[in-house]
C-alpha cells in the first residue's frame, strides 16, 4: 500500500531533497525507525530526530544533502560508517544499509553491507523496523516485513527475529524492549518476555553508560513503575541495581507484616511522576527506601521498624550514583538531601508544630524545601483513605506554617548575618576555632527563635555573651 500522500507536511520538503540527493547518487534511500513509528502512534515531535538508511554510502548520501541545505551543519563519523546533517532543530542521521554478526564475548559487530531486510532484521523490535521509500518509483511506501504496525495497533513489543538471537547479539535491546513498553504501555510479547528472562544475565557486558541512558528514560516516562515492574519481573533489575531488587519481599513475625518495599517505592515513584517531570526528584523516590532492609528489625509488641534508614540511604546514594554513572555533582547532593530528610515533615505532623522545629526543616531543605514536601505527600501510600486523608491535611498545615515562618525569618538561603572578619574584628581574636563557635551560637539562636534572623540581633548576641567566647 503507497502512503505518500501521508508524509507530514511539515518535513515533505526535506524528504524530497533526500530523495533527489539519493537519485542523483544512485543510492536508494528510506526513512526508518523512531520517526515512522511516531507517525502511525499520532506522536510525531514538530523538530524529531529522523534516521535515513541509504543502499551505499550513509557518509556520501549525508555530504550530498549537506550541500542542497543552506545553513545545515554536517558531522561525519567515519569509524561508524555514518553521518549526521543537522538544519535548525532538525537532525538527521545517515547510515548505509549493513547486517551484523557478534562474536559471543563482545558487543562490537561484525558489519558488512547489507540490504534493506538485512538492515531491517538487525532492529530491536518490529515497531522500530518499519520504514519509508524515499525513492521516486514508490515514494513513501511502507516497508514492515515483520508486521510492526500490526504490532503497533495490538499494542505489543517483539522482536523482528528470533529474539534469543535479538537479545545475544545485543543485550541492551532487552532494556530497549522494556522501555518501550513502559513509555508507550504496550504489552512485550510472551515469547520476547520469556527471551529476556533467559538471556538477562548477558545485560553484564553492555556498559554502565548504556544502560543509564535507558533506565532515565524509562524513570521519566509517564508512568515509570511500568517499566520498573517489568525490569524486576525479567530479571533485569538485578543485574544493575540490586539493591532496589532487594526491597522486594515481606516478611510476617507474631501477625505482624510489613509492607513490600519494592511495590511501595514504585507507588511513590509514579506519585512523583505525577506531578513532577524532574528527573532527580524521580530519583529521590527511588532511593528513599533504599537502606530499609539492613535496617529492618523486629521490635515485640511494637512491630516492624527501620531506625536509621534514611540516614544509611543518604550515605548509599553516592556509592550507587558513582556505580551506575549517574552525576556526583550538586544533583547527587540533591537526591541525598531529600533521602536524608524525607522523614523529618511526618514527624511535624501534629496538631502542635514548634516555630523552631520548622525553622530547622527549612535551614536544612533550602531551596528544596517544596521538593522534600513533595516526596512526602508522595510517600504516603496507605490504602486506608481516612489516614491518607488525615495525613495529607496536616501536611498541609506544616506547608502553611513553612509559609508563615519563612515570610518573617527568611531562612530558605540562610547565611550566617555575622561574617568571620567581623567576629574576629569585634572580639579581637585570630582565626580559630571560636570563630566557628561563634557562628554556630548565633545560628543555635536564630533557629530557636531566641533572637530574629537579623545583624544588628545577631551582632548584639554575640556581645552579650563576649565572656563565655573568649578569655579575658
């Protein structure tokens, strides 16, 4: 069936310029992947990256559409056989028509040219193998010689191929497959599930780099514990992140249950979602629970607790972040703040709540402060809807009272009023530890509310008590 008269508009002009370049070269040409895909799912982005395969040189095809777009930018790697031309917002990739074979201990192919099926059947899954002739004797042809739109409206994840063979050659495409899934809420066939669970163990060669790529992806789709659900069902978690694999599980002692972990961070994590696109504060609810099963005690006639745990999970996050590639920059320190202190608003959750107890909420969160209430609404999972209820209206009030106090002691950016210069200058003494203590005094004052987050209140303080400072 011809479908070109559905190209989208918006990028007809393009795909003509390619179509004449590819002519001009003698080099069939076709749009395939993401962009086809797209197409048919209604989800097609105004400036999407577009891959083009070419029966001949993607380099050669690249320079000559280089050359009939003005102002267009073109990269060429020739390591890799491919090329990149990107006009405005728009890029698009190049590459020759090849089949590859692996050799078992590695995951660099063998390549050589190949034909259109060839460069087809080396695709991750039947949705990604459809593609579009740009070639003037059928321009806009679909080619699907695995019946991906089929798969598209049955709402399935496959492989084009065997899918042992799929997964063998290369195992990221085992996290691609659940991507997908959980982006798009597909269903991965049984056969293709079955595969993954089998081969999940060859998930150990692909690069710590590789595999992050994918898993951000599947945190910042819509509903992420789609994708988090499959990876622990597959076997997949494991192999990168046990220690989130290890939430899993409930134990019973004297008719007392705790709650599964695991479950109960992915609901966490999709309240999250919910309201937030951002990334590491996805990833604060990943990690909130993390240290709960070492610090998992049975108490007699109390139950089951985890003391300490948000401690030890704040301590974690910089050993894990630094095994799986993530950043060890301010957005580490981010995610272990909100680890540390996601406990301390349910404690403020009383009627009664000290000005000073918020005071020392807000110096710690800062600026995160409405992230950090964000992930204990989100924390709160309870199927009981009176506690749910219960809980949610207190937070509200510690949110109103986080207001209230921050409007007059505008703690958010907190510095100490007293700089170390004037410490030194006012009590006459070098620098040294007293200095230190000085400061902490004042902000110990400040907090309790005992004096007013001011200079002159601060400076009057520390006067005040010059004796207990210093020795005359």
């Amino acid at each position: 069936m011809n479908f070109a008269h559905k190209i989208p508009k918006q990028h007809l002009r393009i795909f003509e310029i390619i179509r004449d370049a590819g002519r001009q070269l003698n080099q069939p040409v076709y749009v395939v992947g993401g962009y086809v895909r797209d197409y048919y799912l209604d989800r097609l982005k105004e400036e999407p990256d577009i891959d083009f395969v070419t029966l001949g040189s993607g380099i050669s095809l690249a320079q000559n559409v280089h050359a009939q777009l003005p102002g267009s930018n073109l990269s060429v790697f020739k390591q890799f056989g491919t090329a990149q031309v990107k006009i405005n917002d728009l890029e698009l990739e190049f590459v020759g028509a090849r089949k590859e074979s692996y050799r078992r201990d590695s995951r660099k192919p063998i390549v050589e040219d190949g034909t259109l099926k060839d460069d087809q059947e080396r695709r991750d899954l039947t949705i990604n193998a459809m593609s579009w002739s740009l070639n003037s004797y059928d321009f806009g042809l679909l080619n699907d010689p695995f019946g991906g739109l089929a798969d598209l409206k049955k709402q399935c994840v496959r492989t084009p191929i065997d899918p042992d063979k799929t997964f063998d050659d290369d195992p990221l495409r085992m996290l691609r497959a659940v991507r997908f899934a959980s982006q798009l809420g597909f269903e991965i066939a049984d056969g293709t599930f079955s595969s993954i669970q089998k081969m999940a163990p060859r998930l150990e060669i692909i690069s710590k780099e590789r595999i992050l790529d994918e898993l951000n992806k599947i945190i910042l789709s819509t509903k992420p514990s789609v994708g988090f659900g499959l990876l622990f069902k597959t076997g997949l978690l494991k192999q990168f992140f046990p220690e989130m694999h290890q939430l899993h599980g409930v134990q019973e002692i004297e008719g007392h249950r705790h709650k599964d972990n695991f479950w109960h961070t992915l609901e966490v994590l999709d309240n999250v979602a919910a309201v937030s696109d951002d990334l590491w504060l996805r990833w604060a609810a990943i990690m909130h629970d993390i240290a709960k099963p070492p610090t998992q005690r049975f108490e007699p006639g109390i139950g089951w607790t985890f003391h300490g745990h948000d401690a030890l999970g704040a301590k974690w996050v910089k050993r894990i972040f630094r095994r799986m590639g993530l950043p060890l920059d301010e957005r580490m320190k981010y995610v272990q703040k909100l680890v540390r202190l996601h406990l301390r608003p349910i404690a403020l959750v009383s009627d009664i709540v000290s000005d000073s107890a918020i005071r020392r909420l807000i110096y710690e969160a800062g600026d995160d402060i409405d992230d950090l209430m964000t992930l204990c609404r989100a924390d709160i999972t309870s199927k009981n809807e009176f506690k749910v209820k219960r809980y949610q209206n207190n937070f509200s009030k510690v949110e109103q009272k986080i207001v209230e106090v921050e409007e007059k002691d505008k703690l958010r950016k907190w510095k100490n009023p007293l700089s170390g210069e004037e410490i030194m200058s006012a009590l006459g003494i070098k620098p040294s530890k007293t200095v230190g203590d000085v400061k902490d005094a004042v902000k110990e004052a400040i907090l309790n509310g005992d004096i007013p987050n001011e200079h002159d209140a601060a400076f009057k303080f520390m006067m005040d008590r010059k004796k207990e400072f210093i020795d005359e």
